[in-house]
C-alpha cells in the first residue's frame, strides 16, 4: 500500500469548513466571531435561562448564528414596553395622577407599588 502524505490544511468541499492537521487527526477549525456585549435585564435574563433550560436547540442555533444577543435584547425592548404599558393603564384605571404625587407623595408611591407588584 503505498503512503500518502497527509496535508497539512484542506477545506471540506461539502461544508466549506476547514481542518487543520493535528497529528494523525484532522481537527475542524471552527471560530465564533466575538459578539458585542449586551447588558441583561430582567427579562433578558430570564429568556437566556428559558432557551438554555427548555428550548437548547434554539439557543444553539441563535448561539451559532450570531443572534443570540440580538434575540436578547428585542425580547428585552418587548418586554419594557409591554411594563410601560401596563403600567399607563394601571395609573388611568386607579386615577393616579401626577397632582396627587405632588400632593400625597407617600399614597402615590404605595398605590404605584401596589400596582407595580400586581396585589
């Protein structure tokens, strides 16, 4: 049988990954580009341990992709707005006004944790 010399480097026709020599092994030179860093709130939080607990194939793949942290903070910008929201109509609903902050700040600041909490 005769030798064949083995490459030092060659890229995969079907994948377009390229290996490199490592020995006797070929080993796949795989690189995840550096992503920018984001920092979590809450909800953004409570996604990332949703998708790493319960839904890992779709963390790997916006993991791989490179969308994870885009992913993040559009559940992030959802979720504020969404508060916000609820939050307004909270206020309309129990006729808090911003007169009655100046006037009675300590019942305006209970009433607006009592909504906040949901109680």
């Amino acid at each position: 049988m005769k030798d064949k010399e083995l490459k030092e480097r060659f890229i995969d026709e079907k994948t377009g990954i390229e290996y490199i020599r490592n020995g006797d092994y070929y080993m796949p030179k795989l690189v995840i580009e550096p992503q920018r860093k984001i920092i979590l709130n809450r909800y953004g939080r409570l996604r990332l341990e949703y998708l790493k607990k319960h839904k890992k194939a779709e963390y790997t793949i916006l993991f791989m992709d490179n969308k994870l942290n885009e992913h993040l903070e559009e559940i992030q910008e959802t979720a504020k707005k969404r508060v916000e929201e609820i939050i307004k109509s909270l206020k309309e609903q129990s006729n808090l006004t911003e007169e009655m902050k100046n006037t009675d700040q300590l019942y305006w600041v209970g009433m607006m944790n009592v909504r906040q909490l949901g109680v």
